[in-house]
C-alpha cells in the first residue's frame, strides 16, 4: 500500500515525513486478535531538521503519533483508534540518521489501547522513547487498513525548496506563542489537524517560553501531550508559561505548561506540560 501528498486524502504529513511502516508477522499464523507490533523506517532526516539543523522534539512527537497510532489501530480492528495522550522522552544527543521505529502494543481494552514505541537512530542509540494512549472508535468509513501484515509507504520524502521543516508546517512562533493556520496538507483522514502537528506546535510553544534559540539553548527533553478534542476550523494557537522546575537525568530543567485551542471553534484542543533541557547542539550546518 503506498501514499503521497495529496493534501484532501489526510496522507500528507506521513508522505512528508517520508515513513515506511510494516507490521511484523506472527512467526506462525494469523496476526492475534488484539496485538499488533510495527517496524518504521525513515532513511532521510534532512528536511525534518530545524534551522539549527537539530531534529526537533515535535518532529519525534509526529513520527511516534504515527507509527503507534497505526499499531493500536490494527490491534483494535475492526475498530480504530484515536489519540488520546503521548508521552515522550528523548535522547539529549543530536539525531542521526536513518530512524528505525518499533512500535508495539502493550494493552488492549474495549475502550482504549496502549502503545509503546521507541526511536532507534544511525548511531545505534535509543533517541526516543514513547507511549501513546489512544481511545477505539468505529469510523463511519471503516478502518483504513484492514489486510494484514500492514505495509504502509506513505511516499518518497519531498525534495527542494518547499520541503523543509519550517515550510511544509508553517508555524509562526512569537515569544511563548505559536499558531498555525489549519491547511489541507495538516489534516488527517478525518479531516482534523494532525496529532504530530499538535505536537510541533507544543514544541514550539514551549522552546519559546524558555527562550529557547540557537542549537545550545533550552529545548523540549520531555512531554506529555493531551487531546481534548479535535481541532476543525483553524487558526491553532498554542501558549506556553513557565510553571515550576522539574529533575531530570539531563539535570534540573524549567517546566512549562501548555495549551492548545482551535481559534475558529472558540475551544482547548490540547494541554501538554513540557520538562527543557539543554539543546543537543546542531548535526549540520544550519539551513539558511
């Protein structure tokens, strides 16, 4: 099964990512009713970088939303899921490439699934480490992906000019605010703004209030994201504050709170409380 950038089909964040998605088999028979285990992959990184050439945590936050929501999906059929709440941790080291994902379920309920998955990078390391919670619904379409195993290439990564980071999400970040405007490429199947694309507004948010600039300053080493409800209408605004400081193994780092509403429909979409710690400092160049 392939996919590309046709912004009305809700492919197009997975098909910019550029992430090729496989359920593992079971070593004999039919996959398990209410498991699932899926393997990622992202050979390129390039277009993914932030101007300090960094991958940044809403990138990651994007790239777990996917693989593990597909995974809870397929161990919920004929049901699918929803994301509910992400958590993620990562690695304070600068990312290399490839990405490997591995994304498995860890409980299965009538109402809600589990979902673990970890980032594996070229340097051998786990950058990341998530968790997702996602709530099963029945989509009035069905299911998107019903045979099983599951091969998911979304379609090549872009290229040139219009690929990059900062031009296929365009967030705009004042200070402790970030806002995108709730374009068709942003949307998923169902018409809402991606979960991934939630989280790089978080990120942004809160890099911001911890005036979090250049590859050294504070950025995001920890998140844990809730979806209250959908966001339909646009423009999303995301506000960040400092609330308090929080431990950690990178040391202590400043805590920041953060909320997410849909301006058009007047409501709080997200909330997501942020721990920063020092940048990892860039791979490459920085983008000019």
């Amino acid at each position: 099964m392939t996919g590309g950038f046709d912004p009305g089909d809700g492919r197009a964040v997975g098909g910019w990512l550029g992430v090729h998605l496989r359920e593992r088999p079971p070593v004999a028979g039919a996959a398990p009713a209410g498991r699932a285990e899926v393997l990622g992959s992202v050979e390129r990184l390039d277009h993914l970088r932030d101007r300090d050439g960094e991958v940044p945590m809403g990138v990651l936050l994007a790239l777990v939303d996917t693989a593990a929501g597909i995974c809870g999906g397929l161990a919920s059929l004929p049901n699918w899921v929803v994301s509910a709440s992400l958590h993620l941790h990562r690695d304070p080291h600068p990312v290399v490439e490839p990405l490997e994902l591995r994304a498995a379920t860890l409980r299965v309920g009538s109402r809600a699934v589990v979902t673990g998955c970890a980032l594996h990078d070229g340097s051998g390391r786990v950058c990341a480490r998530g968790v997702l919670t996602s709530a099963v619904l029945t989509p009035a379409g069905g299911p998107p992906y019903t045979d099983r195993p599951v091969d998911v290439r979304f379609g090549p990564p872009p290229t040139g000019p219009t690929a990059g980071l900062e031009v296929f999400v365009p967030v705009h970040r004042d200070g402790a605010t970030a806002r995108v405007e709730l374009v068709e490429r942003l949307r998923n199947p169902w018409g809402i703004l991606h979960g991934g694309v939630t989280g790089m507004l978080v990120d942004a948010a809160a890099t911001g209030a911890a005036d979090g600039s250049g590859p050294t300053g504070p950025r995001p080493a920890a998140v844990t994201l809730r979806f209250l409800a959908p966001a339909r209408v646009g423009p999303v605004v995301a506000t960040a504050s400092i609330v308090g400081i929080r431990a950690g193994p990178w040391g202590p780092g400043a805590l920041s709170r953060v909320e997410v509403r849909d301006e058009g429909a007047g409501r709080v979409t997200a909330t997501a409380a942020v721990t920063l710690g020092p940048g990892p400092g860039p791979q490459r160049p920085p983008t000019p």
